[in-house]
C-alpha cells in the first residue's frame, strides 16, 4: 500500500511539474503574439463591392490604396498608429476638405510597424507642405506588404 502511495505522489508531482512548464510556455508564446500585435488605423474615404469602382474613385486623390476586405474594397488615404501621427493626418484631411472615416485594424507585421514608425517621426517633425510624400511611402509600404 505504501509503495502505491508513493508513486502515485511521485507520478502527480511529475505530471504538475511538467504541466506547470508547459503552460509557463504557452503563457509566454500568447504574450509574445499579443505584444506583436498593434491598434494601426486606415484613413479610408470608401467602401466598394467591385474593385473597378473602387479604381475609379481612388483615382479621386492624390496618394491613395484600395485593400481587399472580405467581400469589399477599401479606399484608404493614411494609415497611422502614434496618437500625434493621427492628428496630424486628420487635421490634414480636414483642412483638404476630404471626408473620412478612421478604421482601427490590428497588425502585427513587426517590419511594417518599425517602418510606419520611422515615418510617423519624421512626419511629426515635418512640415504640412511634406505630408503628402510622406504619407505616399508609408501608403506604397503597405501596398507591398499586402503583394
């Protein structure tokens, strides 16, 4: 009986220690995924069911990108993530007269995100007479990580 007893102990101890490392494991994979995951928002000024209007209207504006959603075609304008990058874009657009609707997507393409941050900055640091070559880049960037 005792002999039972003690490896019944010693198998449950086994079994929680292993059972302990994996989920640490785990736990620390669904950090990794979600630490790599941040909020990018799409300046997008319409919506369309076939790409050929989407073409049309994008054609509307000077630096633009159609994404495909689903079933639908995005026209987007800028794309931003800082808070300060945002308002500028948005004061920007305003100031064009062009109306849009800021659509909130999570990415987590470490390697566009690092980029759109560089641009961000000097978008921040620049003046209104550049935000359109900036926003270009950043808008071509994507594009070629959507490819």
């Amino acid at each position: 009986m005792k002999k039972i007893f003690i490896t019944i102990l010693i198998s449950l101890s086994i079994g929680s220690i292993f059972a302990f490392i994996m989920f640490k494991n785990v736990n620390k994979e669904v950090e990794l995924v979600l630490k790599d995951t941040q909020t990018v928002n799409f300046f997008q000024v319409g919506v369309f069911k076939n790409a050929e209007n989407a073409d049309t209207f994008m054609k509307n504006y000077n630096s633009s990108i159609i994404i495909k959603d689903k079933d639908y075609y995005r026209v987007i304008i800028g794309i931003t993530k800082s808070e300060e990058a945002t308002l500028k874009l948005k004061n920007y657009f305003t100031s064009l007269n062009i109306d849009y609707y800021v659509k909130q997507e999570n990415i987590n393409d470490n390697n566009f995100l690092l980029k759109l941050q560089e641009y961000e900055e000097l978008l921040i640091k620049s003046k209104e007479e550049t935000y359109n070559t900036i926003n270009q880049n950043i808008l071509k960037l994507y594009e070629g990580k959507q490819s």
